[in-house]
C-alpha cells in the first residue's frame, strides 16, 4: 500500500487531478465505502485530510469505524458537482493510528476541528481509477488506473 506521497511521486498528474476531485465543494468531501461484518458493502460521507504526505480521515465511533478496525478494505469516491462530470475512486486499505504527535499534526491541516472522541485513520493507496469526460458529457469516459506496484504491503 502507498501514501499519497508515494502515488503523487510516481503519478503526480493523477495525484493533481484526485485532489481536485476529492475537494470538490471546497474543502474535501467524498465517499468512504467499507465492508459490513456479514461482507455487505455500507456507504458513508467523510472529509478526506492532507497532511505529512498522507490521507487521512477523522473518523467518529460508528459501524463506519468498526468496519475499518475489523477490515481495513475501502473505496473512496468523489463527488460530482455542476462544473464536474469526472469520477475519482481510491482504493486501498486503511490505518488506525493512535499516535497523539500525527494526531495533532493531522489536526492542524484540517479545516475542521475533529472531535475528542475521532479516531485517526490513514488511508492507504492500492490503486486510483479517473474516468475523465472531456468533452464534457462525452461517453464512454477516457480511463486513467494507477496501481501500487512500488510500495511495500504495512
């Protein structure tokens, strides 16, 4: 699994093309899928962060959360908007953290205040799909895959 510094290194112009995806009302915002106890699919909104070279999210205890404790497999997906017909999806495996110091650090990049309760979690890059349709509206899109093939497994 890679960090988003090692996807932006080996493919930055996807890595600019995803963060814009991913920030589309502004400050971030996406999809987090992850994968219930009985192996069913469950779709949450979360607010990706940028910080150290990694992505990350502030997560509250929910089933959201216990599903990446149990199985850390995700999907991240991004939102379209009026200006927008691009889809970004992530996917990879996520990292619960309980370092205090990358807690803080992660905090001060977010433009939120994550609350006392959130858990920090790093969301690790196994691959990145981005269907492009320019023209806008024009089908099928142009594909773009990255996949991880330099980082080692955590």
């Amino acid at each position: 699994m890679a960090t988003w510094a090692q996807f932006a290194r080996q493919a930055p112009d996807v890595a600019e093309v995803a963060t814009s995806l991913l920030t589309v009302p502004g400050t971030g915002f996406g999809y987090l899928a992850t994968v219930d106890r009985g192996g069913a699919p469950r779709i949450h909104p979360i607010m990706p962060v940028w910080a150290v070279g990694s992505m990350f999210a502030f997560i509250e205890p929910s089933p959201k959360l216990k599903d990446l404790e149990r199985d850390g497999r995700y999907a991240l997906h991004s939102t379209g908007s009026e200006d927008v017909d691009d889809e970004l999806m992530v996917v990879g495996r996520a990292r619960i953290s309980a370092d205090v110091a990358l807690r803080d650090e992660v905090a001060a990049a977010c433009p939120f205040i994550p609350g006392p309760d959130t858990v920090l979690v790093e969301l690790l890059l196994d691959r990145v799909m981005w269907a492009n349709y320019e023209p806008r509206g024009v089908f099928p899109p142009r594909y773009t895959v990255w996949r991880d093939k330099v980082a080692p497994e955590p």
